[in-house]
C-alpha cells in the first residue's frame, strides 16, 4: 500500500526530489514576500528573527539540493541536515512551543545574550603570532584592530541585552541563574533547569525516538566519526533522498507556523504561489509528457 506521501507524488507526476523543490520554491516564495512586508533591522524583533532563521534554514537546503544534483555525498548532506534541524527546533520551541509572548521575549533575549556572551568569550583569544612568510604587519594589526571594535561592541550589546532581561515582566521571579548563565532554554522561569538539545528536537518532532536519531546519528557526520564514511548503497539509511525528505517534512512543518504569525498574508502567499507551481510543474516535463499530462489533467 502506497503512503499518502507517495499517493501525492503520483498525482502530481512527480519524484521524491521534485517535491522538496516545490515546498522550497513555495516557503523561499513566501519568506521573500514576508521580508519586504515586515522585515526590520531590530535583531529582537520576533517576527523579523523567525524569517531570517528560516532564510538561514532554506539556504542551507539549497546547498543540500546542489550536493544531491551533483556528487551526492550522503555524508555531506547529513552534516548540512543536521544543521537544518537544529535551526527547527529553535523555531520550533520560540514560535510554536512557547504560548506565553511575555516568556517568548524574554528567551530571545537570553538567546542573544547568550549569543554574544560566547562570541566575546571566543575573542578573548589572542591571535597566534604573525607569520611574515603568509600574513603582513600591516593585515594582522587590521584584524586585531577589528576584533578590538568587535569586544567593544559586544561589551556594550551585553549591557544592554542584560538590562532588557531585567527590564522584563518575569524578572521578579526568575531564577537569579537564568540571567547569569542566559539560559534562554529554562523549563520553568523559577527554575535554572534547562531543556536539552535532544528535549529540543523532540519538541519540533513530536516523537522522542526521531529527536533521538536527529540528535545522536546525525552528531556523527558532524564529528566525522566513522559512521559518516560508511557509504554503502545496501544500508537504508544511506538512501540520498533520506536528506531530502528530512527538509521536506520541515518545510511541510513550516507553513502552518507561518500561518499563525502571519495570518492576514496566508491566503494571498498561497494564491500567488499557484502559477510558480504550474510554471516550474510544466518547465520540468518534455512536449511528449506535457500532452499527456494535460490530458490526465483533463486541463
């Protein structure tokens, strides 16, 4: 028996890749059209961070469709799959999990207070010494100069990002560990218990045993541990289309976020998306195949 996944590709005359084409077609069509509406440069701003975390998501996909059209290096993939779903889970966990708009702020605050905090953590580290044969006076006290600007910067950003946390309603009664280790991932505000990573993935897929696989298999193409060099077409997990179909149920999962968040927009994304669709069903088919599928189609 077919699987509805399976049923829908038949109908459309379609293969497993050409669907995750269409819904990035159709998620890429509707974030473009969402940014010129909405975007703004504030970083806090939550509906301006859930389109560029999805424009981060689709990018990396794109880079998954290049592999799987050329070399389709499964490992690669897995690696870049990997990445997709961490960037799910915290979209997700910020705009579909979290109810409470009070609670949704104050993590994105944390968020990148953590963010920043980790960044001036890592630029602490002086450069190693110059080598003349490769990098010249005048570029390493550039770079120097640079990350200088950027400790400044990130000094000042933390102040601030700090004093927002302070600011908000649910300061009173957090937990005094939250602000000092920004655990923008606490279970409870009065609590420093913190949701893991796989508690993430688990969230964003609804079934623990997935959230493990994500967290766990994946972690070793990551690594490059030596599960990633096992290449061999006979395990199904090695299957080059399993990548596709993981950023395919995610761009599936996406839209009804996108629903919620922007629920006036909607209906006019879906109505403009439909000649794209037809453009790119009919672009993909040979004159033979065309006649036949309009016949099918009784168009």
């Amino acid at each position: 028996m077919k699987t509805p996944y399976q049923n829908k590709m038949e109908q459309l005359g379609l293969q497993e890749f050409n669907l995750f084409e269409i819904e990035l077609l159709k998620i890429e069509h509707f974030i473009t059209a969402l940014s010129e509406k909405y975007a703004t440069t504030l970083m806090l701003d939550e509906r301006t961070f859930l389109l560029r975390t999805i424009k981060r998501m689709t990018n990396l996909m794109h880079s998954v469709r290049v592999i799987y059209k050329t070399v389709i290096d499964r490992a690669s993939m897995m690696i870049l799959a990997r990445s997709i779903i961490d960037l799910n889970a915290i979209i997700c966990f910020f705009f579909q999990y979290v109810k409470n708009d009070e609670e949704r702020a104050l993590r994105l605050r944390l968020f990148y207070l953590d963010g920043v905090r980790t960044r001036l953590k890592i630029s602490k580290e002086p450069l190693k010494e110059r080598d003349p044969n490769y990098i010249s006076e005048e570029e390493y006290n550039a770079t120097q100069s640079q990350m200088e600007k950027a400790k400044r910067a990130d000094l000042v950003a933390i102040d601030d990002l700090e004093q927002l946390v302070v600011n908000s309603p649910l300061y009173a009664q957090m937990h005094p560990e939250i602000l000092e280790k920004a655990i923008w991932k606490f279970k409870k505000v009065n609590s420093k218990k913190a949701y893991t990573l796989t508690e993430l993935y688990e969230i964003a897929a609804g079934d623990k045993r997935m959230a493990r696989f994500e967290q766990e298999y994946l972690s070793h193409y990551v690594h490059g541990i030596a599960i990633s060099d096992f290449q061999f077409p006979v395990i199904n997990e090695t299957n080059p289309a399993f990548s596709l179909n993981i950023c395919c149920s995610i761009l599936n999962h996406l839209e009804p976020i996108i629903k919620v968040w922007f629920p006036s927009d909607y209906d006019a994304l879906e109505s403009s998306f439909k000649p794209i669709l037809a453009q790119y069903i009919i672009s993909g088919l040979s004159p033979e195949e065309l006649k036949s599928y309009i016949q099918d189609k009784e168009l």
